[in-house]
C-alpha cells in the first residue's frame, strides 16, 4: 500500500511542480507621451506685424530634452511658483529668469522651445574662448575675419591690423562685432569653422543640448537654433568668469590706430542699456537679425542676489528687448529666495548621466552560454526547461508510470520474501 501512495505522490509532484508553467506575456512599454504641465499662457504684448524671412524648421525636442531642468519647464505657456504675481507681458516669444549662483529657474515661457539666437550666440563663443587666449595676446585681422553680411554689426577691423585679444573681446561684447567674433574663433581653434565646432562642443558639455551653432557671431545660418533655458546655461558659464564680467560692464573702449595702415583708433560704446539704466545692471548682450527678431540676455544684482533673464523673439516696439529684460528682472527680484519651477543643470552632468547606463552595462558579469542539447532527448528536455506543457504532461506522466511500476515490483519481491520467511519459521 505505501508503494502505491508513494507512486502517486510522485506523480501528482511532477505534475504540479516538475517545471513552472510558463510566465503570463508582459505587454511591451513603451516612453509615456511628454505631458505638458499645467500652465497659463503666455503674457503677451500686442506687436506690431513685421515681414521678415521664412522661419526655418527646428530639429524635433525630444521629451528628454523638454524636461531638463524639470518636468514643469517642458510645456510651452508660462510657468512660474504657485501664489507668484503675474509677470509683465512681452512681446517675446520666450524667455526665462534664473538666478545666477544657484541655478534656480524662477519662471518660465517655452523654457525648451527652439528659437533663433541672433548676436545672443557670442555668449557661447565668449564661453567656449574666454579661458583659451591670453587678453594680451597682439594678432592680425585677415580678410576671411572681415568676411560678414554686409550692413551687419561689425567693429571696423582691417585687414592686417594688429589688436589684442582683449580689445577684440570688448569689440565683440560691446559693439556686437561680427567681425571680432571671426577673428576670436580662428585665434581659439585655428579657424572660424573649427571654433564653430568648439562652441557646440562646449553647449553639450553646458547641457544645452538644443543649441547648434552654424557661426560664431550669430548671423543666421541654417540649423543655428537655442532656447531660453540653454542661453541661461551659456549665460551663467560666462557670469562665472571675472574677465567676462568686466569686459560686459565695460561702458566705452578705444579701438586702437594702425599706423602701418595709416588710420587713427575710434572710440565704441556699449550698446546694452540696461548697464546705464538699471541699478545693479552686470551686463549681458543684444541681439538682432531679420530672422532672429530681438534676442537679449542681461543680469543684475540686488541685495545680494544675481538673477539673469533671456528672451527670444521679441519686437522693438512698443518695449525694447533690454526693457523687456529689465521688467522681468524686476518680477524676477520680487519673488521669494527660495521661489523655484525647476534648475540650470550644472556643467557635465547631461554627459554623466548618459554615461551611467553604460558603465552599468559595461559592469554587468559575463555569462558563459549554455553547449545546446541535441538529438531526440536534448529536444524534450529543451522544450520541458521552455515551460511546453505538451511535453511536461506525457512525461512526468510516463516517470509517474516508471516510479509507479519500480515501486510495485519493489514491494511484491518483499511481499514473497516475507513469505518465504514465515514458511521457514
């Protein structure tokens, strides 16, 4: 009798527990759409229609890169803390405000929506060269620095002048010289194309990932795009440094004479009038081109406190891009120290963080495959250890059977024994 018992209870554990049935089909997911915040819409100045070019086609943003800096900056209308005052309406298209030392976004409108730099794009030349060359470095204009748009910004270099490095930064920071911003990047990378490459290579490392810079002056080109959010970045790099600094609140400077050139030096102003107009002004940068609209970027300081605004798109009329700028500020200043919608990645984290899945990948142990079962057997027992009911069932039946059968021979041989014993007796 436990023979028999023994027979079944060892079919019924191949049955229920030999191989797991086969695990329940977990449907593929795939990247949640981008939700866009909840958000009002953007406080708009009425504008007067203008004719300008085409607008070109942006690059697609990517969800991730619409929430860098946090999820609430990745929608188009305005955002700003709950309970802040409205801010001032503009004819900007977008803009930003952020605080300088601690990366904190304050408030937004389209943070990561592409927009055209104009002359704001010196911001990232200065950023990417600033450290490079030495101010009191003496070089020579070529005529391939001259080579601008006509009736575009320029400081009036000549061809085979001699001017120093820091002469050219002033040129470029306070006259928006296009011909400076030439002559800077073939100083820092050997040409005005290869410093072209340097300032993307230094947006990715910034985390403005949506910035493509096509020249270094920020005449339009195809594919030159930013956003507020990344001018912010680029901003706060150039902020960071003590030369930049002084050279953006610099109000006037002497270009020098050439009198191997037999022409006298000139004086130029700054043309950022937030630094005559607005207390605390630190300095920043205008922009402009047909295509562009008004750009601008300024900064100020007010009880110890340096909050940078950016804007792009915006009309002359009826504010001008630094009014616009300044009457951000201003809302900028009047909310709370902590106040925050979001922040400014800090230089490299964008590439540290794309990096972690690989050195995560790169971590995982190696395994040694399996030699594959071959033949007949090697077939069932590869479609048993797959969870194929259709095999399992015949045979643990069959080892049932087997177990079954070898328990029952087992005990009738000690059944005659005991027999043979008691005949004995």
């Amino acid at each position: 009798m436990r023979a028999r018992v023994l027979a079944a209870a060892t079919a019924v554990t191949l049955l229920t527990t030999g191989v797991p049935a086969p695990a329940a089909a977990v449907p593929a997911t795939t990247p949640a759409a981008l939700a866009a915040p909840a958000t009002a819409p953007c406080p708009r100045l009425p504008a007067p229609k203008v004719s300008r070019p085409p607008r070109p086609t942006p690059p697609a943003t990517t969800p991730e890169q619409a929430a860098v800096g946090g999820e609430a900056l990745a929608g188009t209308g305005l955002v700003m803390p709950p309970g802040s005052p409205a801010p001032p309406a503009v004819t900007a298209t977008t803009w930003l405000v952020a605080d300088l030392d601690t990366g904190a976004v304050l408030g937004a409108c389209g943070a990561h929506v592409p927009g055209t730099p104009a002359s704001t794009q010196k911001l990232l030349l200065a950023a990417t060269m600033l450290s490079r060359l030495d101010p009191e470095q003496v070089a020579v204009a070529t005529r391939a620095d001259l080579d601008i748009e006509p009736g575009s910004s320029a400081v009036g270099l000549l061809v085979g002048g001699r001017y120093s490095v820091a002469t050219l930064w002033l040129g470029l920071l306070l006259q928006s010289g296009n011909d400076a911003a030439n002559m800077l990047a073939r100083l820092g990378a050997g040409s005005a194309q290869a410093g072209v490459a340097e300032m993307n290579e230094q947006a990715r490392r910034l985390g403005a990932g949506q910035t493509h810079a096509v020249t270094p002056s920020g005449l339009d080109g195809p594919g030159q795009f930013t956003s507020a959010y990344d001018l912010a970045l680029i901003a706060r790099a150039c902020f960071a440094d003590a030369a930049f600094r002084r050279y953006a609140l610099t109000e006037r400077t002497q270009i020098p004479a050439q009198p191997a050139l037999k022409k006298g030096g000139f004086q130029i102003q700054n043309e950022n009038q937030l630094i005559y107009r607005y207390p605390g002004a630190l300095g920043g940068k205008t922009g402009f081109t047909e295509l562009a609209r008004h750009s601008y970027v300024g900064a100020a300081q007010r009880d110890g406190r340096r909050l940078v605004v950016t804007l792009l798109g915006a009309e002359a009329r009826p504010v001008r891009g630094w009014q616009q700028g300044a009457q951000l500020l201003d809302w900028g200043f009047r909310l709370p120290r902590d106040a925050s919608v979001g922040r400014l990645v800090e230089p490299g984290e964008r590439d540290a963080e794309a990096a972690q899945p690989r050195q995560a990948a790169a971590a995982e142990p190696t395994r040694t495959a399996a030699p594959p079962w071959r033949g007949p057997a090697g077939t069932a027992l590869r479609r048993i250890g797959d969870g194929d009911w259709r095999v399992i069932v015949p045979v643990a039946g069959l080892l049932a059977l087997t177990v079954g059968g070898v328990a029952a021979v087992l005990a009738a041989r000690r059944g005659r024994a005991r027999r043979r014993g008691r005949r004995r007796a």
